[in-house]
C-alpha cells in the first residue's frame, strides 16, 4: 500500500471524522522519534481510527509533506491531514483531540540541543 494515500485534505478529514470514533492528535512531529511513534500506538490501542493532524512550524527541521510522509507510514495512523495553521473546526461527535503542539515543540528543542551536543563532542 502507498502510505502517501493517507495523507488527506482538511475537507476530506471532517468528512471521515464524522463517520466512526475518532483520536486525532495535532502535533509538529519534528522530527518523528521513536517515543512519538510508541505513543501513537498507545493512543491507536484506545481508538478504534487514529488522525494525526501536522502543523506548521516556522522553524522545522523538515517541511509538512515531508513529516506527513514519514507519520503516514506509521501502520497504527489511518489518516494524516496538514493543517494550514488556521483554527480548523473539526466535528465534534465521536472525536477525541490532542493538542500536542507543545510538548511536541519541547521535544523538538531537546532533539536539536542533543545533536549539537553530540556534535561539539560533549
């Protein structure tokens, strides 16, 4: 299967919220590590369908689509939709949402201040 396929619009995504029980978690991912993707299976094991909305980040260290690409290819992940930044309503029936922009930024950081600690040999 093209994991790409599950990357969808934001039109596409409240048309399959509103159809089954939902976890969508908003979030940057980062990069995407390791604990992101065990924490999404965790999150999968109490949904019956999983959504991981990627926002936009100034700063990233990789672009959106790249992200989304790399969270899409997650077997747990059922659907990835990039978020434009703006306050996107969402259904509201059968939807849980997690708003994990900022853990997610602090994870980022600690990321980036462990590469450049690596590489200044510390």
């Amino acid at each position: 299967m093209d994991t790409r396929r599950k990357i969808i619009d934001l039109d596409r995504a409240r048309t399959l919220l509103e159809d089954g029980d939902w976890v969508v978690i908003a979030g940057f991912f980062d990069p995407v590590t390791a604990a992101q993707a065990r924490r999404l299976h965790a999150l999968k094991r109490e949904a019956s369908k999983l959504m991981v909305m990627i926002e936009p980040a100034d700063e990233a260290l990789l672009p959106a689509d790249a992200r989304a690409a790399l969270i899409a290819a997650l077997r747990d992940v059922d659907a990835v939709v990039i978020a434009n930044g703006d306050p996107q309503p969402l259904p509201s029936d059968h939807v849980c949402l997690i708003d994990d922009r900022a853990a997610d930024r602090k994870r980022s950081e600690e990321f980036v201040e462990f590469i450049l600690c690596r590489e200044a040999g510390q």
